[in-house]
C-alpha cells in the first residue's frame, strides 16, 4: 500500500506559476512509475506527467511549461507549473504505478484554479 498526499493547489492569473508537491509513504521509487494526472469537469482524467527510472514524460499540452521532479530523501514528486493557462484549471492527482503488478494508487486531489 502507498499513501500519497498533494499540496500546493489554489488560485493562479493566467501567465502564473505553482508547484504541486506529493509526498508518498514509500521511497523506493525505483519500482514505481510516479505521475501527475488532471481532471476538468466533464472530463477525463488525464496524464500530465510522469516520471520513472527511464527518465520522464509529459503530455503534449504542458511541455515546455511543466516539470516533473522527484526528491528521493524527502519521498516527494513534485510538479512545477510555469506559464499557466485557464484550460490547465483541473483537479490534478499525484498517481503511483507499480510497474511489476497492476497496483496503482491514487491521492486525494488538488484543485488548480487558473483565472483572472
């Protein structure tokens, strides 16, 4: 079992930065595949980012302007958010994939509000 925790939600003027932090109850990140995903009202959830021993991913409408990052000694994924655009306003969801079984969980979600 992996309990993931977010921080660092909350209201942004489009053009503006936050950083996302999730802080997980394993460190051995080296069997998991940690990701960012989001989810807009009446939308799918969908991956944002992830990051795995073989380097990381993001999806083709925040490259560029999301990193992805992991801190081993501190057992967080983090997610910087740059340049931010009201269509990035979604709940966002810190995500563990084992990547030898089909175990995945989920954390309880962070709302990201971008508007003027």
């Amino acid at each position: 079992q992996v309990q993931l925790v977010e921080s660092g939600g909350g209201l942004v003027q489009p053009g503006g930065s936050l950083r996302l932090s999730c802080t997980t109850s394993r460190s051995n990140f080296n069997i998991y595949i940690m990701g960012w995903y989001r989810q807009a009202p009446g939308k799918q959830r969908e991956l944002v980012a992830s990051i795995s021993g073989s380097g990381t991913n993001y999806a083709d409408s925040v490259k560029c302007r999301f990193t992805i990052s992991k801190d081993v000694a501190k057992n967080t994924v983090d997610l910087q958010m740059n340049s931010l655009k009201p269509e990035d306003t979604a709940s966002y969801y810190c995500n563990a994939k084992n990547r030898f079984s089909a175990a995945q969980y989920w954390g309880q979600g962070t709302q990201i509000t971008v508007s003027s």
